[in-house]
C-alpha cells in the first residue's frame, strides 16, 4: 500500500465521524465601512506612496488626459489592444497624432524584440482597484496581454472610480471569482521596483519604471463631488 492510499484509508476509517472544516471569520478581511471618497483616498495615498501617479479626469475627457500624458513624457510609439472600449476609444482619438498605434494582438514570438527595445508605453484597461493595498487587477486577455503591463518602460492604467473596492476580499466577491476565477489576474501597485542588499530601491529594473494611472469619474459623479 502507497503512503498516498495508506492516509486515504485512515480518513476513511476515522472513528469519530467525519472531517468538518474550521468555521471562517473573514471579518478580518472586509467590512472597512469606508465612504466612496475615503477609499478613492486610501487608494490614491497607498498608489502613489510608491511612486506611482493618478491622474483625475472624467469619462468624457480622458482621452485628452491621455494625450497629454504621452506628449509631456514623450511617447511616440504606444502599445494597446484593439477590442476593450478603453482601447477602441484610445484609438479613435489618437489616430490623427502623431504618436504610433502598436497592435498587441501578435503571436510574442513575431515582435517580441520590437515590444523590449522600440515600444515607449503600453495602455491597458483594468477590472478595478483595491483601496486598503493601494492596487490595480488586471485580467489578461489576447486582446490586452500581459506583456503590454509588464514589458514597456511605463505602463499607463485606465481605471474607473466606481470600480475600485475596499479590500481585496470585497473585489474577489464583487467579481466571482470562486464561480470563475481567472487563470492569469495581474496586481499591479506601482512601478516595478527591486533592492540591493543595502535596501536601495531602484525602479524600472524588471519592468516599467513608472505607472500611470487615469483615474475616471463619470461627469454626474464629478458634479455631486
């Protein structure tokens, strides 16, 4: 008999009934009572706390944020899917700069050169915030891969304000994931960043140096503020 069959037979066997699982206190782990404004705050302190910049802008205008974000950093060459809305729009309102429109929806093996050494940002859409750790969620998808957030020396974010949650607890509910959880979700809170033994950080050394983030309000919401 194999140890795997021998611990098998045991639980098989137990004389005092069954296994039951501990009860669960996820009290711990939610119920922040935060207010939409206060956990925009936490969210904005937490990001940028680690070098990582929020810029405020609206549904209506933040493709014009956009691209003043890429004209003040000097990004000509931007990497973004085609399908997301967040993209579609980005598209259609750039297509008439003078920045170049990188497709990501490639075999990696065809570009992945041009994607480390030529390609300035990539832009992504996000699922939504997390507030008490100061994070973005990604979910990849062939439309928007992972590469487009992790490769490119700045990575800017479109993120939605009535989408960022308290805690990570309270997106993983919100969302479902225990019915769908995704194969590949990304937490992004800030530029990537590494240390030497002194604890020097450095950033940019195994992924974007810098994350920008285009936080959007509807223009109701903005109006009420």
């Amino acid at each position: 008999m194999s140890a795997r069959d021998a611990i098998f037979k045991r639980l098989r066997e137990r004389t005092d009934g069954p296994l039951t699982p501990p009860a669960c206190d996820f009290s711990v782990v939610t119920n922040r009572g935060w207010s939409r404004a206060e956990r925009l705050e936490h969210f904005e302190r937490l990001i940028t706390s680690v070098h990582g910049e929020v810029i405020h802008t609206t549904s209506d205008d933040w493709t014009r944020r956009l691209a003043e974000v890429l004209a003040a950093k000097s990004i000509k060459r931007l990497a973004l899917g085609r399908e997301h809305p967040v993209a579609a729009e980005a598209r259609e309102a750039l297509k008439a700069s003078d920045v170049e429109l990188v497709d990501v929806d490639r075999d990696i093996e065809t570009w992945q050169r041009e994607q480390f050494e030529r390609v300035d940002a990539g832009m992504t859409s996000t699922g939504g915030g997390i507030a008490e750790t100061g994070s973005l969620w990604l979910w990849p998808t062939p439309d928007e891969p992972r590469l487009i957030s992790l490769v490119p020396p700045i990575h800017i974010a479109v993120l939605d304000a009535e989408s960022v949650e308290d805690t990570f607890f309270d997106m993983i509910e919100a969302h479902g994931w225990a019915q769908g959880m995704p194969t590949n979700a990304l937490l992004i809170s800030g530029p990537s960043k590494t240390a030497d033994i002194e604890q020097t950080l450095a950033y940019g050394v195994h992924g974007p140096r810098e994350l920008v983030v285009l936080l959007r309000y509807a223009a109701a919401q903005v109006a009420s503020a």
